[in-house]
C-alpha cells in the first residue's frame, strides 16, 4: 500500500475529488514537521511500504515559475544540522523545511543557499521514511515566493496549485514502477542489501593503481582486458564485504532506530539470501582473481581477512573505523599486482594505499557520528562514542591531514597541471567534510566520494 500524504484539506481536496486510486491511502496531517511525523509513522504502520508527500510550497529561487510542479531530491531543516536524500534525476530541487513560513527577504536569501524550494513538513516526512527505510516520493507545486506577498499568493494560487500537484501525483502513481514501488522485487531488495552503486568509492583507486603498475611496466598490451577483470575483482569482493558485515551486524542493526529496518533485520531477506549473496559476492571474486592469473590467484586470500573481519572490530575497540580503511587501502595493491604479478611496491603505489586508507578510516568516524548515543548505550564501541563529537572530528581531521600530505606528495612524483586541479578538488572535499552546515550524510555521500575520485585523479591524470 502507498501511503499519501497531504498538509492541509485545501491542498488534498483536488485529489481526493478525483477519487483515491486502489492499493492507496491518504492522510491529511495538519501543518507542521511534529503532525508529519505523527502522521508518517503512522501510515507505515498501518502497512505502507512507500510515501508520497504532495502538497505547496513557496520558491526561494525566483527563476522557478509559480505553478510549478517538482519532485525533490534533498530536504534539509532551517538550521541544516542534517539532510535526507529522496530522490535522484534531472530537474529534482533541494526542498527546506522550517518551522515558521517564510515572508521576509533576508531569510529567504539565507535559505536560498542551501534550497530551491521551502515547505513545513517535508523534512519530518523523509526522515521518518529513511529510519524505517520506507521508499519516500515529494511532489512540491510552487504558490508563492517567499516575500512580503506571500500569504496573500498563498490564498489566491493554492487552490489551482492543487489541481496541479493532483494531477501529478496520479501520473506517479500510474508509473511503470508502481507495483515495484509498493511491493519491492527480489532484486531491489538485494539491490538495497549490497548497494552496489558505492562500489564508486573503489573502482578509481583501483584504476588508479592499475594506470602506476601499467606505466612501470611501460606497456599497454591487454591493459584494457586487465582493467575490466579487476573492476569484476572489485565488484565481488565489495558484494561479499557488504554482505559480510550486514550478516555479522544484523543483531546490532536490529535495535539501532537508522538500521533496524534493513533488509535481514526487518525480515525483508533472510539469513540464507544474505549469505547466498556473501557466495556470490566470493565466487565473482575468485574467478576474476584466477583469470588474471597465478600470483593474484595466490594472494586473493589476502583481502578478504580484512574484509571478513573488519565489522567484528566495533565489539572490541573504537579504532574499528581504520579496519574499513584496510579494505580499501587493499584495492590499489591489489590492481597494482594484478598488472604486474608484483609485489615490489614502488612508493607511489604505497602513498596512494596510505592515501585511501586515511581518507575512508576518516570519512567512517565522520559518519559513526550519527550513532554517538546508540553506540554509547549499546556497548558498540567507535571513536565518536569514546571521544565525543569533538574529539571525534579532531581524529578524523588528523587522520585525513595524513591522506592529504600523501596525495601531495603523491602529486609531486607523478606531477601535471590537471593533477593539481585534482588534488585541489580532493583538498575542497576534506574541508568540506568539517562544514557543520554540512548534514552528515552529505559529508559522507557525496562529498567523500568526491575526496576518493579526485584523489584517484591525481594519478590517472598526472602527466
């Protein structure tokens, strides 16, 4: 069942007039991010397996045309102490949320920073949706501009604004994915289990340490093939990792609010699929391995100690986070290998490991930020539950100083004008990772990946 969710009467009305579609229900709230959460928690009770939140809103950007219909892709509060994605695609506008409706300039060129789009609920409607890991649609029709005039178009244009925001939602609800919306695939339940669209975090690093291993060896014969293989080496031992440490962690996922509704402990996959896809994940890894032949095959154990192991690390010390920074640091050693059946590690090769093991273990205390109480009141032990908030960031800091002295000096061996604009792209990402403006889990997707890429730039682009 889709649950639908509207703020006011005046705004559902045009909806509700064209009758409810079949396998729906609609709430109408009342005004406010407290009735949107009351609201929203309720209807996944009550069995909805996805939202949809429709309704007005104002504009922060005055480009945007009255009228308008948008679906979002970020919300975020006034105060933009956190952000929850909703959305990805061509078009999508950033949507703030506040406690107040917004009439006056100056508050509106604040906002208009951070959004495109400002309403009162949204935020607590997408947040609820991320904790129980409920698929959430926003459908946002613009009434007004955020200024002086703004109760005034509120009254005038809400009405025809409806009928608009009406129409769109039905067009939602009659989209192909519909059905898989409301009653997820196998597929997409692996899909979400494995998250294999963050393999993006490793495939440039392991690029990157194949293009070192291909330049010592001065030769580009079956480079190309190589470069496939070892992204096939890097897409297993990802989805056996993943599957790993969901398996190890599904009891601690179990009672933690943010993971309790992933896939193993919800019920949603069972213990078997999971390891199902632990041995897929494996035999993915093996075969790629064998392929690029004897020595890679010899030392393809090597990896998966780390990766095996690394969730294990958060019941016996704090220092866990530097065990996923292990895995990664893996990946370019192991490219490099696998072009050059070597182990003599020239030192750019070990400045780009030390690199990725410093920029991951940093960015992973940066996100264990969000579960500083749960970690602190169920014995899981991290930096941010040892430290605190501050001396948490003060290790990361430190630890991501040391992945930038090795990228420079990693950029003076390998040199060139487009690696520096790498590096300076990779250095904006780390500053940014300390931005409080900045959510969490924007600071750790995406600005991390964009830390890791330019980092992996620096080699691939070096001249």
């Amino acid at each position: 069942m889709i649950g639908i969710l509207f703020a006011t009467e005046m705004e559902a009305r045009p909806f509700l007039e064209r009758g409810e579609p079949e396998g729906t229900k609609t709430v109408i709230c009342g005004m406010g991010m407290d009735a949107a959460r009351i609201a929203t928690e309720q209807l996944i009770e009550q069995g909805c397996t996805s939202i949809i939140n429709a309704g007005v809103c104002g504009a922060l950007n005055n480009r945007l045309k009255r009228g308008a219909v948008y679906r979002v892709s970020m919300v975020s509060t006034e105060n933009l102490k956190t952000a929850v994605n909703v959305g990805v695609g061509i078009g999508l506008k950033r949507l703030v949320s506040v406690d107040q409706p917004v009439f006056e300039a100056d508050r509106k060129r604040e906002l208009s920073k951070y959004g495109d789009l400002v309403d009162m609920e949204g935020y607590a409607v997408a947040r609820v949706c991320e904790e129980h890991e409920v698929p959430c649609i926003m459908i946002k029709g613009i009434t007004d501009f955020g200024d002086q005039n703004g109760k005034a178009d509120i009254q005038k244009h809400i009405g025809a604004v409806s009928e608009t925001v009406a129409e769109a939602v039905l067009m939602c609800l009659k989209a192909p994915d519909r059905n898989v919306a409301n009653n997820p695939s196998l597929m997409q339940k692996l899909h979400s289990f494995t998250k294999v669209e963050h393999t993006i975090f490793s495939l440039p690093l392991l690029f990157a340490g194949a293009w070192l291993g291909n330049n010592l060896l001065c030769s580009s014969q079956g480079f190309f093939t190589k470069l496939l293989l070892i992204a096939l080496v890097g897409l297993g031992a990802r989805t056996f990792g993943m599957a790993i440490n969901r398996i190890l962690d599904k009891n601690i996922d179990a009672e933690n609010p943010r993971t309790k509704n992933r896939e193993l402990p919800s019920g949603k996959l069972s213990q078997g699929q999971g390891i199902a896809v632990a041995a897929i994940g494996l035999i993915v890894y093996f075969i790629g391995c064998g392929l690029l032949g004897k020595t890679v095959l010899m030392l393809s154990w090597a990896p998966l100690i780390p990766l095996s192991l690394y969730s294990l690390l958060k019941r016996f010390t704090p220092l866990c986070h530097y065990g996923i920074g292990i895995c990664l640091a893996m990946a370019p050693l192991g490219a490099f290998v696998a072009v050059t059946n070597s182990i003599a590690f020239p030192p750019e090769v070990l400045l780009l490991a030390l690199f990725t093991f410093c920029w991951m273990s940093g960015f992973d205390i940066i996100y264990a930020l969000l579960d500083i109480e749960f970690d602190r009141s169920h014995g899981v032990r991290s930096i941010p539950a040892a430290l605190g908030p501050r001396g948490a960031q003060l290790t990361a800091a430190l630890t991501h100083l040391v992945a930038f002295a090795a990228l420079v000096l990693l950029w003076m061996s390998v040199g060139g004008g487009l690696s520096f604009a790498a590096m300076l792209v990779s250095a904006g990402a780390f500053g940014a990772a300390y931005l409080q403006s900045i959510p969490i889990p924007v600071r750790f997707f995406p600005i991390s990946a964009i830390a890791g890429i330019a980092g992996a730039l620096v080699v691939l682009l070096g001249g």
